[in-house]
C-alpha cells in the first residue's frame, strides 16, 4: 500500500516538508531577514515623508504670484530640485532592496520544499538586498547634506538687528 502511495506524483514533496522541525528551521532562518525588511520600511517612511515635502515645497514656490517675496523663494528651487532627486532616487533603491530581501525569504522557504541547493542564491541576493540598502542609505546622506548646506547658506545670507 505504502508503495503504492509513492507513485502519486508531489507524495516526496509532502513527505519531505512534512517536518515540523524542518518548517521551524526556515522559519527560524526567515527572521532576521524578515526583521531587516521592516527596517528597511521604517526608513523608506522617513525618506517618504521628507520627499513629500520637498516636492510640496517646490510647489508652493511655483504657485506663488511675481512679487520680491516670490524671487527670494525662486532661489530655493535648485537645492530643492537636487533634494527631490537625492529623496527619490533613495525611495527607489530601498524599494528595490525591500524586494530583493523578499526574493531572499521565499527562497529559503522554498529551499525547504526543493532538493536543488539554492544557498548561492540566497546569498547573491542578500548580497544584492545589502548593496541597494547602502546606494539608497548614500542617496538619502545626500539629500540630507544638501538640505544642511542650504540651512548653512541661509543662516549666513540672514542680517540681524538694525
């Protein structure tokens, strides 16, 4: 009967996978990876918000009439367009490294379930997963080394007392 049971196609997938203890063990190996992908959200929330002020900023400075007013802010608009690249640019690389790290948990479940050594994938796109986060991390230093050095550059433009 047993032999039987053998010939019905998927039967050594759920025989191989039907370990408790194996389960426990990708899981187990799917939390660290797991916890470095709500990381990685924690940050993209901060980039977000900051990438959404500086393109409503630059909106308001369009928006405003043709008065003095509107030519001091005219002058934000080149620090504020190089912050707007820096802050998407970042978005767009921790999104992907988001991904990536994904791919990275699927294949350790997945490992589970094959008998093919995948431990060279997982490893290239934890690789790939840590080389998006730091380009995104560099954009967003970036970013926020423009938004210092205009702050610098307005403090030093600014007259005090009569």
């Amino acid at each position: 009967m047993t032999d039987a049971l053998l010939l019905i196609p998927g039967i050594e997938l759920l025989e191989r996978t039907s370990s408790s203890i194996r389960v426990q063990n990708v899981v187990q190996l799917s939390m660290a990876p797991a916890f470095l992908l709500a990381g990685i959200g924690a940050v993209m929330n901060v980039m977000t918000n900051r990438l959404i002020w500086v393109a409503n900023k630059i909106e308001k400075i369009l928006k405003v009439g043709g008065d003095d007013e509107t030519n001091d802010l005219l002058v934000e608009i080149p620090a504020l367009e190089k912050r707007r690249i820096h802050a998407q640019r970042a978005v767009m690389l921790s999104t992907a490294s988001a991904f990536t790290i994904s791919i990275v948990i699927m294949l350790l479940f997945v490992s589970a379930f094959v008998k093919a050594p995948l431990g060279t994938f997982v490893a290239l796109t934890w690789l790939i997963t840590m080389g998006l986060l730091m380009a995104g991390l560099a954009s967003f230093l970036l970013e926020t080394r423009v938004a210092a050095r205009r702050n610098r550059e307005r403090m030093a433009e600014r007259t005090y007392g009569p």
